[in-house]
C-alpha cells in the first residue's frame, strides 16, 4: 500500500510518499509511485497515535467488563486515532507475578484485539520482579485491590528490588491523604501538596534505587520545577499529561457535573491547567496520556473517580494544534514518538513512534479543517458517555491506517 500526503515527524513537516508492506512501514519517499490513498493538504499524517496509560477494565476475573474490555477499548482507541495502548495493572485480578501476569497477557489474547497493548505489572506490598521484560506501575495511594501501600517506607523497601526496571508512580502520598480525608470537596481532600510531597519522594525513589521513572497524569504546577531539576542532574525521568487537567479546572466544576468531574488526580486551578499547557508545551511534560478511566455513569453518580478519553484522543490534538498552536512536530512527538519509546522495548517484533522503515504501518490522519462535535451517540467506549460531549473540536481523525490497512 502506498499512502501520501502531508507527513508530521518531530523534526518536520513535508509531503512525501509511504510505502507499507506486510504490516510495516518499507519506504518514505517523494515519488514511490501511483498512490492507493491520498490526503488533501487539510491533513496531518502522523505515525500512528499510542496511548500509554488507560484502564480497559478486562482480566481474566471479568468482574469489571460491565464497563469496558479489551474489545470495546480497542474500538474507542481506533475511533481515537490511537493504534497501541498500555493497560494498567489496577484489576480485580491484578498482574503482579509471572502467573497473573501471564493469566493477563492470555486473556488479552483470547479477545484478539487488533491494536498493540501492553499490560503494565503491579508493585504492591512484597511484589518482586517478573522473569519477563515488563512496565511496572506503583501506587502510593489507596487504589484497587491489593496495589496499595500504608506507607513510603513500605514501597522504599519494595522498590529496593526493582533496580533498573521502568517504573510509573501515581503520585498521591498517602499520609497527606489520610489527613485531608474529612475535607468537604474531592479537590480538597486530594489537594496539589499530595502530589508535590509524592513527587519528591518519586524523584528520591528513582534515584535512589536506579530506576526509569515516569511521573503519571502530571497536574499541578508547583511540581513543574522539581521534575526539571531532576532531569538537569541526569535522572532518566518522563512525564504524562491527561486531556482533563489541560483542558478542565475546577472553575468548570459545578452541582449538575461534580460527579463527572471527579478524578484523581483531580482537578486543579487556572493558573495549574496553564502550567501543563506550557510545560506540554517546552518538553517537561513527554506524553499526552489520557488515563482513560470508564465507569458507568450510575457508577460515577455514586462518586467513582475518572473518566474516558480514548474515542476522543485525536480531536483533542486538533485543539492543541488550532487551538492553543502547539506545532504539529511537537504532537508528533508526544503523541506518537515519545509513547512509541516508551512501549518498543515490549512490542518486538512491532515498533511504533516514526514514519520511517521497519516501523509499524500504522498511521493516524487528522484533518484540521472538519470539525468534530462530540455526541454521547457516537462513542464506543462501552461505558458510553465523555466529558467532552457537546464539545466542538476543530478537527477530526481522517482515517486510521493499521498495520497497512485502512480501518
Ligand atoms: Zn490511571
């Protein structure tokens, strides 16, 4: 198949040809021949969107599939522009050794879905390493099921047997939780000092026990400074950003949306959301990585956190793009690139993150110029509502090329 149009790479933009055989990207060049698909100049073409930290609710104990699965988080990531996801570990049944890990990955294979997942273990109290190469999440603050520490102290001595490993700390400390836990909202019982104290302690832990850290769902401003400073000594530290926390603030937050709004990290002020646009913006912040958290929504009237984003994930950089002009080379490289490096040391044989040979053939076209409204109707996300429904984005995904097909 040869495909042209408008490429996006970190570096550039420019018109160009890619040729994909057998599932992989084979040649990019400016005349491969007659092409099979062409896209208007109102058309991005980036190597294909990945989405490195959602829940898709399916293990192998099936007790939360009322709300999402494999199957239909696939079809939302598609519908997202989104060809490979990773899935956190926060299940019933959560991966945590080389037996529930591997009970995850063979269920997730029964359901063959056709985009990439990579399925994230779990530290918990007195998990150790798997014998396969694998992403690791730690949870500092209550969460579901057992992935839950008391203390710091009780994940320092955990994590002092992860030495090298990758792992992504939800930072949440939890003793300033316990003691902000009779506050009156759920922005004030999870205030922005939990996730500062936490990231200082995430920084320590990564350098401590030489770890590849990544910091999740990145939100208040404060924090900006003390993952910069990290990284100016050296630390091997990445960082994600959510649509919720660069596109909501707790100004939106009213009696009728409370319960949708709801999330942890949760909501922040103005001048927080400004402070993860700029730092999406000048490279603090690596990926945008939605956190993709379904529940239904008798679910989230009863005041369950998080909400969904992969069928709107690609929208969503077409307000980043129009919106606030954030190049497309910079999407390129939080969108495509950066989750690409994040997930290639799992995929092999596949590779995501360029256009470029060997790579994966997926593509994901957005067109800036067709307007996109958000409608409950239109999802495929099996817990059937977003946060963004009666939003009017300025584009839309054109198509999504997986694996050399047009999808
Ligand atoms: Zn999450």
């Amino acid at each position: 198949m040869i495909v042209s149009g408008r490429l996006v790479s970190p570096e550039k933009v420019w018109s160009a040809h890619v040729r994909i055989e057998n599932g992989t990207i084979v040649d990019v060049g400016c005349d491969l021949g007659r092409p099979d698909v062409e896209f208007s100049q109102d058309c991005l073409i980036f190597a294909g969107m990945g989405d490195i930290h959602i829940h898709a609710r399916d293990d192998p104990s099936e007790r939360e599939t009322h709300k999402e699965d494999f199957v239909t988080a696939a079809a939302a990531a598609l519908h997202g522009g989104v060809v490979h996801v990773a899935d956190m570990p926060n299940n019933p049944a959560a991966p945590i050794d080389d037996e529930s890990y591997a009970a995850k990955q063979r269920h997730l294979a029964r359901r063959n879905v056709p985009v990439q997942v990579t399925l994230y273990a779990g530290i918990g109290p007195g998990t150790r390493p798997l014998s396969q190469n694998v992403p690791y999440k730690a949870y500092m603050g209550p969460s579901v099921g057992e992935l839950y520490f008391t203390s710091l102290e009780q994940l320092d001595k955990t994590l002092a047997r992860y030495r090298g490993q990758s792992v992504s700390f939800h930072c949440e400390d939890p003793v300033l939780l316990e003691a902000h836990k009779g506050a009156a909202t759920h922005e004030e019982r999870r205030p922005p000092a939990c996730e500062i104290s936490a990231t200082r302690f995430a920084l320590q832990m990564i350098e401590k026990h030489e770890l590849t850290g990544k910091l999740c769902h990145y939100s208040v401003g404060e924090g900006l400074p003390l993952i910069r400073e990290a990284r100016r000594r050296g630390l091997p530290v990445t960082c994600e950003v959510t649509p919720h926390h660069l596109f909501f603030d707790t100004t939106v937050i009213d009696d009728a949306n409370r319960g949708l709004m709801q999330m942890n990290p949760p909501l922040r002020a103005a001048a927080d959301r400004q402070a993860m646009l700029d730092a999406l913006r000048d490279g603090t912040l690596d990926y945008l990585a939605t956190d993709h958290a379904p529940h239904t929504l008798e679910e989230k009237s009863r005041g369950v956190s998080g909400q969904p984003h992969l069928d709107t994930y690609s929208a969503f950089v077409t307000w980043l793009i129009v919106e606030h002009e954030f190049s497309p080379e910079r999407m390129a490289e939080v969108c495509a690139l950066n989750p690409g490096r994040f997930v290639n040391p799992y995929t092999a044989p596949k590779k995501f993150g360029r256009i470029a040979p060997g790579y994966a053939g997926s593509l994901t076209v957005l067109n800036l110029n067709r307007p996109t409204t958000i409608r409950r109707e239109g999802l495929l996300t099996k817990c059937g509502w977003s946060p963004f429904e009666g939003v009017t984005f300025p584009g839309c995904v054109e198509a999504v090329i997986l694996d050399g097909r047009r999808v």
